[in-house]
C-alpha cells in the first residue's frame, strides 16, 4: 500500500493579494486558525519564515509580520536562527470559559469598521498571556484574600442594607461618598504625606480606572509620555490607548533615571511613575531623583503620574513620604487603591487631583461611570473609619514582611545559580534574573502550563529586556508552596540553561 503524504497545513492557506486587508494579516489570520482548531499542534515548529514564504506565495517581510503579531500575543515562541514554535498553552486556552462566539450580520469589514480611538484600545493590550485571577503561587499583585476579613467585612455590609439607608441605593456625587473620602484623606495624610483635603479626592473603580482618566484628560494623540521601562504593563496600556507616544525610561537602583528622560524627550507631556516601589522592580525612587523630576516638570510643564499602589507594604529601606507630598506646584497626580489592602475585585480606588482639576475628573467620572458604588463606599467607610482598616492593614504587612523572607531564603537554598534576585524595599512582588539567553516568555508559558504562575519581565518591557526575568508575586502563597514552587521554577530554568538554546 502506498502512502499518501499527509496534507501540510501551510499549503491550505487561501491569501488574496487583491483584499482590503494587508497580506501579512491574513496570513496571521490563517494561521492564528490554524493553531486554534489544532490543524498546527501545540509545540510543533513551524516552517522557517523563507520556506513559508515560498509555499505561502508572499514576501519574506510578510511572513515575518505575521509571525511577529503572533509571538507578541503568545500563540508563538522562539527567536530568528533557533525556530519559531506553537507555544504549549495558547493564550485562548486560558481563559476561564471557552469564548461563544456571537453571529454578525455578515456586512463587509468596512461597514462594522473600528474608530481610529477604537482600534488604538483594541491593539493596547496590557499581557500576552491572560493568567488565572487567583493568588496562587506566583501570582503577581494579589494579596493574601484568604486572610481578609470576610465575616466582619459581612456583617458591615449587612448593617449597612438592614439599615435601608435610601441615600444609598440612589445615584452617588460622581466626587464620591464624603465619609469615605474624609477617611481617605486622613489615611493618605498621616501614611503617606499626601497634601490633600477630601474636596481634592476622587473615589475612582481601581487605580487602573484613575491611570486611564488621567491618560484621557491629559495627554493627546501623539504625546510623549515618559515611561519607566521596566514598568507597570497596565498603566502602560492606558496611554497606548489613548495614543501617547511611549518614552521608555530605564530605571536603575534609584528608580526613574530621570536625566535619561530629559534626554530622550524633554517636553514631554506628561511622566508615569512608581516612586514608592517601583513595579516591578521594588526599588525606591530616590530623594534626589525626586527633586529632579519635579523641577523637570515644572520647568517642562509636564504632569507626573505617581501611582502609589501597595506603598501600604514597605519591608526595609528609608520610608519616604509621597512625591505628592513634596510637589510645591501642583504637577503631580496621585493614584492609590484598595485593591491590594482590601481585595481586588472591590473596584475602589482614588485619585488626589489639584484644585484646577478636580471639576474635570468628576465630570469625566460621571460621564464614564455615574461614580462609583455608593454601597462599596459605605461599607469601606465604616470599615476604615472603625479602625479594621489600619488593623488588617498592620497584620498583613507582617504577614507579608514574613513571606518575603521566605522567598529570599528560597531563592538563596534552592536557585542561587540560576536565578539572581535583590532585595526588594516595598510591594508585593520579587523580580528575580534569568540565566542570559533564557527566554522569559517561554518560561513563562511553560511553567504556567505546569501550574506555576508567574510573569515574564517582557510583559513590563516596551522593548525586549537585555536579560530575561520573572515577576513573582508573594503576597498570597503560603511558605510551603513558595519553597516548593521556587525548586520547580528553578528545576526548568537549569534544565533549559542546560540544554543551552534558550527555550524549550
Ligand atoms: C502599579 C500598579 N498600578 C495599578 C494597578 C491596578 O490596580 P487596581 O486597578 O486594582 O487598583 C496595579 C495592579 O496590580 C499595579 O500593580
């Protein structure tokens, strides 16, 4: 019996030089299909980018396009010389549902075309990868939400119904409930130095809905915007969306190289930081460089975007106030949340606006939103202003002063020669170092295909690092799970240096 060669996928591919889309899409298309319906199996290598371009009828450069948008959203790994493989778990298989798709009306593209705004927010994506919602080991940026205090939590939120407060159940000041920005402004003053009054204080969904209103409000298409590199991909996101043109600032043991940022673009409108940790690399943004980057801003007139999220957790170092704090001219904008002291999925968190702005934040939070839930307010309020706030709050940062010990010890016993670390100052996040020539992104993929989460420092890169790391989150993992999860990260890692190619 003769056998039949089996059909190549890549000969299937039906590309039309004539269509409104560009080639290098259809091919991405095609075979974005392909790997979703299993025809190209996970793991397999796919053909070098020459040889597809011969089979495929189209340039090199096309071939290349493609192959580029779909290493960039994790369908694909690998690096020019070495082969491109189909990643192991592809980014739709983690999603907690399979996606149901809904019927169109088969109208022509043209018709149900984007907006140029439309399609900015839909190419700003924050990870390439979704990773699953909860704090399990690596997770980065959770808390530990199994010590929150759910039954006390309950019973505020039951009083606050019994009460049938009517006020309530009504439409909230978009401003946000003033108790609850009272509370606010006394935990940012005597915490954090913030220089503010609850009439400065907008109550926002999150630091990422403030990080998103201040990218609406204050900067245009085609503005500059300093962005440390390594930095937050969300906050990142935000201002692609918008479509601010991305300043990537490194940052060193200071924090934000600020004189890096004034040589690469010195009116720039607007600087994006994280001065009390840096995220994610943990370090603190130093005094001078502070000064700095304030007298920058002035003389540039630019706005700086201090995004304090979990400055609530500050294990060593000399603690400095915020940068708000020292701002004499009302340049920077302050953003904090409740996501990492409460739990996330509350969706609470503030901006601290100067005078002149607030009017416009409240209107643009009314015209998104209608404000935030009254009822969350409440219940936060009186969580806050009976004192379980700062209670929680003082028995999670030994909590998680403990864990970190724990991973730094980890780290030294079980990966000192494969992972490099420094000690973080505050967060919640430990960044460790990979071997040079160890791909993050495909250790990533793997080690989340083996049920350890964790981030690549890629995703917090506007360009590709010099050297590959991991984020991994502490805050919610229990020691016996951080000791056992850093011997398995670092079992792969030798294994991959061993084997000396990078990835795989
Ligand atoms: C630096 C930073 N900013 C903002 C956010 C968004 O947080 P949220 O919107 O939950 O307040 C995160 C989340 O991890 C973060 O790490």
């Amino acid at each position: 019996m003769t056998r039949r060669p089996t059909p190549s996928p890549f000969r299937a591919f039906t590309l039309d030089s004539a269509g409104t889309e560009p080639l290098h899409r259809q091919l991405y298309d095609e075979l974005r299909a392909a790997i979703l319906g299993g025809r190209i199996a996970s793991g397999s290598r796919l053909p070098a980018s020459r040889e597809l371009a011969a089979v495929a009828g189209v340039s090199r450069n096309t071939v290349l396009s493609a192959y580029e948008q779909l290493l960039a959203e994790g369908y694909i790994h690998g690096r020019p010389g070495s082969g491109t493989y189909v990643a192991d778990a592809l980014p739709e298989s983690m999603l907690p549902e399979p996606a149901v798709p809904i019927a169109t009306d088969g109208s022509g593209t043209e018709a149900r075309r984007l907006s140029k705004r439309g399609e900015r927010v839909h190419d700003a994506f924050m990870l390439r990868h979704r990773i699953p919602a909860v704090a399990k080991a690596f997770r980065p940026g959770l808390p530990a939400l199994d010590h929150f205090p759910m039954d006390l939590f309950r019973r505020l939120a039951d009083r606050r119904l019994r009460r049938a407060n009517l006020r309530l159940l009504g439409y909230c000041d978009p401003q946000g409930y003033l108790p609850l920005r009272e509370a606010v402004t006394a935990h940012l003053l005597a915490s954090r130095g913030v220089r503010c009054n609850p009439a400065n204080v907008v109550i926002v969904n999150g630091s990422q809905q403030g990080i998103t209103l201040c990218a609406r409000l204050l900067t245009d298409p085609g503005d500059e915007v300093w962005f440390e590199e390594p930095g937050y991909f969300g906050a990142r996101a935000s201002f692609r969306a918008v479509g601010a043109t991305i300043v990537p600032v490194p940052v060193d043991r200071e924090g934000l190289v600020v004189s890096a940022g004034e040589a690469a673009a010195p009116r720039a409108r607007l600087a994006y930081c994280t001065p009390s940790h840096q995220n994610p690399l943990g370090v603190t943004l130093s005094l001078p460089r502070r000064m700095a980057l304030l007298q920058w801003a002035q003389a540039a007139g630019a706005w700086i975007i201090e995004d304090d999220n979990a400055s609530e957790y500050r294990f060593r170092g000399r603690p400095l106030a915020s940068l708000q704090g020292i701002d004499t001219n009302g340049r920077v904008i302050y953003v904090g949340t409740f996501s990492k002291v409460l739990f996330s999925s509350l969706r609470l968190g503030y901006v601290v606006v100067p005078d002149d702005l607030v009017a416009t934040f409240v209107h643009a939070h009314d015209l998104n939103e209608r404000g935030s839930s009254a009822f969350g307010q409440a219940v936060v309020a009186d969580f806050m202003l009976e004192g379980h706030f700062a209670r929680h709050l003082r028995r999670m940062r030994t909590m998680y002063a403990e864990r970190l010990a724990v991973i730094e010890r980890a780290l030294a016993e079980f990966a000192g020669d494969v992972l490099e670390f420094h000690r973080i100052e505050g967060g919640l996040n430990q960044p460790v170092d990979l071997p040079p020539g160890v791909d993050d992104l495909a250790l990533a993929g793997r080690l989340l295909a083996e049920g350890i989460v964790t981030l690549p420092l890629s995703d917090y890169c506007d360009r590709k690092p010099a050297r590959g790391g991991l984020v991994l989150g502490f805050a919610g993992v229990e020691e016996p799970e951080i000791r056992a999860g850093i011997q398995h990260i670092a079992a792969v890692v030798r294994e991959i240096a061993l084997a000396g190619n990078g990835h795989r």
